[in-house]
C-alpha cells in the first residue's frame, strides 16, 4: 500500500509507487494524499483532499485487502498526517516504511511547515524504516551534514524519535559520492551504523527516484524480506531503473521503472 501524492507527470509519488511494485512482484493499492499539477520541469499547484476522505480511503483499502507492507510519501498537511497516523496506530500489523517527503527536487515545498511536528511525532513512531536524504535528515534531526560521521550523528537523533531504523540516502552528500559508488547508511536499532555502497549512476533522470526507493523496500518487506537485504535489494532495482532511465517530455525524467522486463518486451 502507498500513502502518497499523485504525480501528474507519472514519474515520482503514486503512480512511480504502483509501477515499482508491480515490477518487484506485488500487487499495489493506494491512499492519495495529495494532489500535484508537475510534469519534468516542476510543480506548478498542489490540492489537497479533507483528511476525512484521505482516512476513508486508508480504512476502504485495510477492510478490503490484507495488506503485507505500506509506505508513506507526501502527506502535505499536520491535519492529513493526523487522520492518517489514528488509522495505523489503531490497525497496522504490517511494516510501514516511511518517506519523509517535504520539498521537490525542482525545489517545491510538499510538506507544510506545520506539518513537520506532526510527522516527527506520529509517523515516524510507526516506522520499520525512515529514508531521507540530506535535507530531510537535517530537518528531522536537527543536525548539519557533511561527513559519515555526522550522518551517523543524524541517524541515531532520527532514530531516538521512534522509529526501528533509518536510512540516510547519500545523493545530496558530497561525502557519500565518488566517481563509480554512492553511498548511503543504514542506523540500525541499537544505532549501529552500515554503510551500503551501491553503483553511482550519472544521469539527470533522477524524478521520483526516492520514492521508488523506499515503495521497493516496502515491497520486498512484504514479501517476508528482512530489513538490511529489502534495503539491498532495492537499491539493486533502483540502480538498474536509473541506468535505464529516461526523459518522456520537457525537463527531468524518471527512472525506468520496467528496466528489468524490457528485455520480454521486445522492441
């Protein structure tokens, strides 16, 4: 299940969450939080529904499917992370990862400034995993980063907020990138610290690549995958979408979601 924004331009929030975990073997449902008018070149209006209506889609989607593993992404607004947060507090028994969405790489803020107490203090509680990058860890925690070992410092303040572990995505870390790696950090419960080395992929098709991160975990974790091996394994898928990735129109494209089955579709 994804809880998240719809992205018109079909790269990133909803529609890159369903097409990742079709692709990764599960069958996705959904909960819009928002609504965005984006394409390749940026967002250009955000509409969000009554939190009421966000709650029944939750509780309509929980009574109608078993759901194994969710995610959240844009949640916009303290009122829809309230109404979202009641729901799972009283009804998740499946691992929730946890993207903590606040402003688009054209540099549109999602998440209102009002809403961040909300998510620090409801979401993040019910979270198997968070997964920010630099901006968002350094909002969450409080804290500058430049090097692993403040990324390490990040992770466990994050960590102390609720959450059963945290991945600090390295792609807006100068620290974390080198020619041919990339680097992110894993903050396990006891708050030690992995460094996963991944390929670095150069590419300007980096649309919706956070979301398609944390909905590939989310996946693999409903699979019965345990944590550090869905991180892994995801961040296999997301490498391979990159070094496939694409411009459809004007502007950033996304990863190829269906990298890994183009091979069955011919030309």
């Amino acid at each position: 299940m994804t809880i998240a924004g719809s992205d018109s331009g079909g790269g990133a929030g909803i529609q890159a969450d369903l097409k990742t975990i079709a692709a990764n073997g599960g069958y996705g449902v959904s909960v819009i939080a928002a609504l965005t008018a984006q394409n390749g070149l940026g967002v250009t209006g955000i509409h969000a529904p009554p939190p009421d209506f966000v709650a029944l889609q939750l509780s309509t989607v929980l009574d109608g499917f078993p759901v194994r593993a969710a995610k959240t992404g844009m949640l916009f607004s303290a009122a829809i992370i309230e109404a979202v947060a009641e729901i799972l507090e009283a009804r998740k028994d499946f691992p929730l990862v946890v993207d903590p969405v606040s402003i688009s790489q054209s540099g549109h803020r999602l998440l209102e400034e009002s809403a961040i107490q909300a998510l620090m203090t409801r979401m993040l509680p019910l979270a198997a995993l968070v997964t920010p990058n630099r901006p968002e860890a350094e909002m969450l925690s409080g804290v500058e980063i430049a090097t692993a070992e403040d990324v390490a410092t990040a992770g466990r303040r994050i960590l102390s907020l609720g959450p059963e572990a945290v991945l600090i995505k390295g792609g807006h870390i100068t620290a974390a990138r080198e020619a041919e790696a990339l680097r992110d950090w894993l903050v396990l419960p006891e708050g030690e610290v992995h460094e996963l080395v991944h390929p670095h992929v150069t590419t300007q098709n980096l649309h919706g690549t956070g979301c398609t991160l944390s909905s590939a975990i989310a996946t693999f974790l409903g699979a019965g995958v345990e944590l550090p091996e869905a991180v892994r394994l995801a961040q296999e898928y997301l490498s391979a979408c990159l070094a496939a990735g694409y411009a459809p129109g004007e502007g950033a494209g996304p990863p190829d979601h269906m990298a890994a089955i183009r091979p069955l579709l011919g030309d």
